[in-house]
C-alpha cells in the first residue's frame, strides 16, 4: 500500500502573493498557464496548486462562476447544523415513544 506524500501547507499570505504574482504578470505570458508554469516553481509549489488557487481568488472576487469560500463555509456549517437536528429529532421521536408507551401502560394497569 502506498502512503500519500505530505501535502506542504502555504501561508494565507504565500497564496495571495503567488496569485498578485500571477495576475501582475499575466499580460507578459501567452496565456494564463504560461504564467503560473512559470511563477509555481518561485513559489514553491506545483503549478496544478498555483491554479487553484488563482481559480479559487477569481470566484471569491467574481470575476469567475462558482461557489464562493464564504458561501462553501457557510454551506458546511448549515450541512453540520441540519446533521445535528436530524439527530436530536430522531432522539425526541424515541423518547416521545417511549413516553407514550409508558403512558399507555400507567393506564392500563389502573
């Protein structure tokens, strides 16, 4: 079994200089791969990683379609809240039948 290689974590602040880099240098590259084929390796980093970051600030700034950070985080948040009620209705749903059956047997015995 192969074990994944250790993805490098980049500072908030590498990504936004890595992607300032891309767009300040842009005009100067045939296209936008040139550009960040060329600006990665300065970095650190691969240009696949470089792209996504570019990919992500173009959403973020809507200068290109997409789910946005905030919006993504948000959305995670409302999945994790919706988990937890799915959970507590399902415990009060059993707790609501048990105390009904408890009641119907009170009843019956007297």
């Amino acid at each position: 079994m192969k074990s994944k290689k250790p993805t490098p974590q980049y500072s908030p602040e590498v990504r936004e200089r890595a992607v300032r880099l891309v767009q300040e240098h842009r005009g100067e590259y045939p296209s936008l791969w040139a550009a960040i084929e060329s600006i990665a390796p300065k970095i650190g980093c691969v240009p696949q990683t470089l792209h996504e970051w570019v990919k992500k600030h173009e959403i973020d700034t809507g200068l290109r379609d997409g789910v946005t950070t905030d919006e993504r985080e948000r959305l995670k948040a409302l999945e994790r809240e919706n988990k937890e009620l799915r959970k507590a209705n399902e415990i009060l749903k059993l707790a609501s039948a048990f105390f009904a059956q408890a009641e119907l047997d009170r009843r019956l015995k007297s």
